[in-house]
C-alpha cells in the first residue's frame, strides 16, 4: 500500500528547495495523496500557483506565460512489499500525459489551466487497486508482481509536466530542449540534479526505467552529473543494462503502456523466457525483469 518513505521528509525539503514551494506544503499534499489512496476522496485541491515554483524554474515558466496550460507534477511514490524487505526497487518513468486542455475531464475541475499547477501520482496508482479502470488495469499487474518481493519507489524523470500553445497544436514539455536540459543556478541539470539526490536518498536495490524518454534521459543526466557515458542499445529481445555511477544497476524495459506493446512483444516471446510466468503482458514482463536482478 501507499505509504511514507523513511526519507520523505528529505525528499520533501529536496522538492521545495528545487521545484516547487506550495503554501500548504508539500508535506500536506503528501498527506493527502495518501488518503485518498484509502478513501478516494480528495479533501482539498491538490493546487499550487506559478509563483510557487523555485528559481530558477519560476522565471523560465512565468517567460512562457500566458502559452502555457496543463501543468502537472506527479510527486514520488513509496509503497511497501508485501513481505518485509529493504530491498528497493526504483522505477523512473514517464507517466502518460494529462488530458488536453479542450478534454472535458476539466469540466467542473476546480482548476485554472493556465496558472495553476496541479499534484498527482505516477500512473495513478494511488486509484482503487480493487476495482481498476483504464490504463489502470493493464498496468497494476506490472506492479503488483514487483511488490511480492520489493518496496517500489516510483518516480518520473521530468518533474513537471505542461503544454506549450502553438497555432493549431499543443507542444508537449518533454519535447522542449530548453525544459528537458533546463539548468539550476549553479549549472546542474535541474531533473538530474533532483533525481540523482533520489537515489542517494532512496539507495534503491536497482533502477527499473520504462520506456525510451527514462532511459534516454537517465543516461544523459548519468553522463552529465557522474561523468558515466553509456550508449543506449536498439530494443531487441531482451531488458538492458546499464550502470548508474558504474556500480547501482539499471534495468531498461520498453514501457508498460499498450502503445509499446510492439517492442514488448519480442521480449515477451524471446524462448530464453518461455518458462516465466505471466497471465497478463506486463505480468510477464515484471517477472522477466525480476529474472536479471
């Protein structure tokens, strides 16, 4: 289940000193996220506003205004084993992206699009595991397999999703050089410089990333901050490795989404695996990944 990471304070003071500083704090939204993971019920907005974001990310975002909509950050997740273990298992994604400004899953939402952030969880996992809808129920049993025998620490690459608006079309963030190699004061990648304190905080047992946005980028930031320059591989028949300061193991996986059901299939029917169990693909595809722990 969803639960406190023994870090989180750290984590928490890491995320409002170098993304993001809302007025209730994130301790609080923290706090809510994990009740509605038992409830479903949320007890107030998970909101902040552009002005909360930390320079000098604050300046970049506000530079964009007023062509920028959908904001988003999906904050880092912890659930627990079900077995006791202090084995940790990493996961860095990118988590599929919010609903476009002209959906009308905003209809009624108290949010303003173009000046308010809004707070989630990776692949929605803190929704009712019991009764899954959507992507939820191709993806739980990717997760459910990993939690049999490790803690997951589950976060995205990038910290902040949003949209830029163009004439006729939405430019997505992760498609903006200027965002995705954005650089903190003192010259650090701004992803890399966050994500690198989560595993120093985390000390995962290895890194899983999903899909080719986490594993590219997981690579640059390893080369950038640790000086670790690794190509990434075409996707074969396999899970790839890597290492992340050429010790903490990484393992590359396509996405658990339908849309990288292709490039999964050829690891999914490789006859090395023919033995693994799985009912459902990404079943399957966890335990193969278990496999090269």
């Amino acid at each position: 289940m969803l639960s406190e990471h023994p870090q989180l304070p750290q984590l928490i003071a890491l995320l409002e000193e170098q993304l993001i500083q809302p007025q209730q704090g994130l301790s609080a939204i923290y706090t809510d996220l994990i009740s509605y993971s038992q409830h479903f019920q949320l007890p107030n907005p998970l909101l902040a506003s552009l002005a909360d974001f930390r320079a000098p990310l604050r300046a970049y975002i506000q530079h964009l205004q007023p062509d920028i909509t959908t904001l988003a950050i999906d904050l880092p997740i912890y659930f627990k084993a079900e077995k006791q273990t202090d084995q940790t298992l990493m996961i860095c994604a990118m988590d599929p992206l919010p609903p476009l400004p002209t959906s009308s899953f905003w209809e009624g939402k108290p949010i303003r699009l173009q000046e308010e952030v809004g707070f989630w969880a990776p692949f929605s996992l803190i929704d009712n595991w019991e009764q899954p809808t959507g992507s939820m129920k191709s993806n739980l049993p990717f997760f459910r397999t990993l939690l049999q025998s490790h803690n997951l620490y589950i976060t995205d690459i990038y910290k902040l999703f949003f949209r830029q608006i163009k004439p006729n079309r939405f430019v997505n963030s992760n498609s903006i050089s200027t965002y995705t190699q954005f650089r903190n004061e003192v010259g650090s990648s701004l992803h890399g410089h966050i994500l690198s304190k989560e595993i120093e905080l985390i000390k995962p047992k290895a890194i899983i990333t999903l899909g080719n946005a986490a594993r590219q980028q997981l690579l640059a930031i390893n080369e950038l901050e640790n000086g670790a320059m690794q190509q990434s591989q075409k996707w074969a028949a396999n899970i790839q490795h890597y290492k992340w300061r050429q010790t903490l193991p990484i393992l590359a996986s396509p996405h658990i989404s339908g849309a990288a059901n292709g490039t999964k299939a050829a690891i999914l029917n490789n006859p090395e695996f023919a033995n693994i169990s799985g009912r459902y693909q990404n079943e399957k595809l966890a335990n193969i990944i278990l496999n090269h722990l």
